[in-house]
C-alpha cells in the first residue's frame, strides 16, 4: 500500500492530500453539482483478478462507478451505478431534467466484448433511473454541447485491435436529440476516439477530436454538418482543452506519444505557442482563480500497454507573462483525468489514478486541497 506522501512532491508547494478514495481502474474524476449538492463520479474500467498475470487491460470490467458525495469536508459513498469498463462520465441538462452519460468501453472478463451498451441515467425523485442504453463500439467519450435550441452528444468511440470487430461502423459519431431519441446524424473518419471538445471562435463552431489511430482535429459547423477545418497530428491524440484569456482563443492538446502544446487562434487558424511537456499526456483542467490562471497537465503511461510506466509526473503550470510557466509537479500514478472544484470557500483538485507501479487497478483517487496563493 502506498504511502500519502507517495502522491505528493518532495517539497509540496500548492497541494495537500486531503483524502484518498478506494478505485479500481478509475477513468475520470466527474465533480458536479446538483440539487444543491456536490458530487463526484468515477468511472472505472476494471479490477483486479486474483491469479491474473498483471495487464493494464486485463481484468474485470463488469463493474459499477461509484457516486460519491460532499459531506462535512470530504466526499462520502453516496451511490454506485452499473457501468461497465467505464471511461468517462458527463452530467447535462436537457429539457429541465439533469443526465449522467457513461462511456463503456467493453464488457467480460477476458474474453472481452467491445460492442457494448453505452448509459445515461436520468435523475428521478433523488435517484438515478437508467435512460437509455446507446448501442456502441469501444466507447471513450461522450460529450453533451447545444446551440440553436438542438441537443447534441458527441460519442469517441472504436478499436483497432485485431481481435475486436465492430457490429456496425465503429467509428466515431454524432447524435442528436430527435423525437424523444438519441439519432446519429453524422459519422466520422474516427477510428479509436478519446475525446471532444466544443467552442465558438472567431465567428465560427469547432468541435475539437482527439483519436488514438486516426488523425486528431477541429471540425466547422457549416449550417449543416461538421466539416474538417485542421489538423492537429496523425496519431496519438488524447485531448483539447479551450479557453479564452486576455482576449485571445486558446487550444490546448495532448498526445500520448508526442508533445503536449498550446495553440492560439490568429484569426484563420490555431498556431503553435508554447509546448507543455513531452510524452505521456492525457488530460487536461483549468482553474481561472483570483489568484492567477492555471492549467493542469495529467499524464497517463509511457511505454506500450504491454510494459507501460505508469508512476509519472503530471504537471501544474500558471499563466505568466503571456504563457504558462511551470509552478508544480506532482507524482501520479497511470492518471486519466482531473477535477478542480470550489467547497467551504477552498479549492479542491480531485485526481484519478487508475494503475499502480506493478500495474494493477486497485489504485487510490486522491483529493488534494489547493494553496493557489503560493503559486
């Protein structure tokens, strides 16, 4: 078992470990709110199988994520809903009721089924009641975003594993809201989606895609589809994350086997700024605090899944002097994904670790408290 100061950097500047959470496998590190309340839900994709040589993707899948909520100071079982090999969760709202979507990448115990169902649960009297089950294939992402009064999901999803076919396209994909149905209006080139990103710049809708296999881009809404506008890298892809700040649109991107950079929009296109680290990168999370800009990188594995590392540094970064300088490192442990969220009047980051040095998923997701004023 590791220690607390297994998570923390040797001289810790911004972060106190505030709490560890048991996870297996945990894929995202979901904070929202509702009803008044503060909650987190984890994905996970697998646990440990006594006996099983160690694999970051053997196991078994067929688990729950659990529901966590905020209470006296630190999150509480609050829940644990049926989400099998979980990669990702997001709450939204559509039409006055509030959904929690879950990506499931694949069902069994080895052998493994990608062609799975996908979960929404509607929130119903104080419980969560399952809504829909979305045929899909490898699933990663789904990602909720509106305009004009129509309701979309964008879905990362696909394999290219020899072993694994598809039941249908496989690819990656976007539905809409119809009729009281989730319908696929468009498929893309996507063969093994991680992650969307959407956002209005310069005039125009992008919707950002990162893919493992296929090349990761931005999108344009034409008025009637998204259509390729550029191109980020041809493989690898992880992650988008945008924002705007001092009056300038910005677009993060990770990839897991090339460089993390930042782009800005120069009015035609998203031209390169700043590089925020090397191999490794996942995930990323933004803090716009009093205290300053910051951006989080968090980082996954180096290696191949067959010998992966996964006791890497992620990294805290704040925005100085026209670009982000690097204020903190922390170490993490095959991490996918970060959450900072606001409770009592402090700062949280909540962090999710799913594989430990000898790779397996019994791995704690850990809470820290964040001193941003020491940055």
């Amino acid at each position: 078992m590791q220690s607390d100061a297994d998570f923390l950097p040797a001289d810790p500047k911004l972060l106190t470990l505030h709490q560890r959470l048991a996870t297996s496998g945990a894929r995202a590190a979901h904070v929202f709110s509702l009803d008044d309340e503060l909650y987190l839900a984890v994905p996970q994709l697998s646990e440990d199988i006594e006996g099983q040589a160690a694999h970051m993707n053997a196991g078994n899948s067929d688990i729950d994520a659990p529901i966590y909520r905020w209470t006296d100071g630190r999150f509480v079982d609050d829940n644990r809903l049926a989400c099998p090999a979980g990669e990702d969760a997001q709450i939204f709202h559509m039409n006055g009721e509030a959904f929690l979507a879950f990506a499931n990448l694949r069902t069994g115990k080895g052998p493994y089924e990608a062609n799975t169902n996908s979960l929404i649960y509607r929130r119903e009297a104080g419980a969560w009641a399952l809504a829909h089950q979305i045929p899909t294939y490898g699933a990663k992402q789904w990602h909720h975003f509106s305009f004009d009064g129509r309701q979309f999901l964008a879905l990362a999803q696909g394999l290219t594993v020899p072993h694994y076919k598809p039941l249908g396209h496989g690819r990656s994909a976007i539905l809409e809201w119809k009729n009281g149905a989730w319908e696929e209006i468009q498929v893309l080139g996507g063969r093994w989606g991680y992650n969307w990103q959407y956002f209005e710049a310069g005039g125009h809708r992008f919707l950002a895609y990162a893919d493992h296999v296929s090349p990761s881009l931005i999108y344009r809404w034409d008025g009637t589809a998204f259509i390729p506008y550029q191109s980020f890298a041809e493989k690898s892809g992880r992650s988008f994350h945008y924002f705007a700040h001092e009056g300038d649109d910005w677009l993060a991107f990770a990839a897991i086997d090339g460089a993390s950079t930042l782009y800005r929009w120069n009015g035609e296109l998203f031209v390169h700024h700043q590089s925020l680290g090397g191999t490794g990168g996942r995930e990323f999370e933004l803090i716009d605090s009093p205290h300053g800009l910051f951006l989080i990188r968090i980082c996954f594995i180096e290696g191949t899944p067959a010998a992966p590392k996964t006791d890497l540094a992620s990294q805290i970064f704040k925005w100085q002097d026209g670009k982000f300088e690097l204020v903190e490192e922390f170490p993490t442990f095959g991490a996918t994904d970060a959450s900072h969220f606001r409770a009592d009047g402090k700062d949280y980051l909540a962090v999710s670790n799913s594989l430990t040095p000898d790779v397996r998923f019994r791995q704690d997701m850990v809470i820290y408290k964040l001193q941003l004023d020491r940055a």
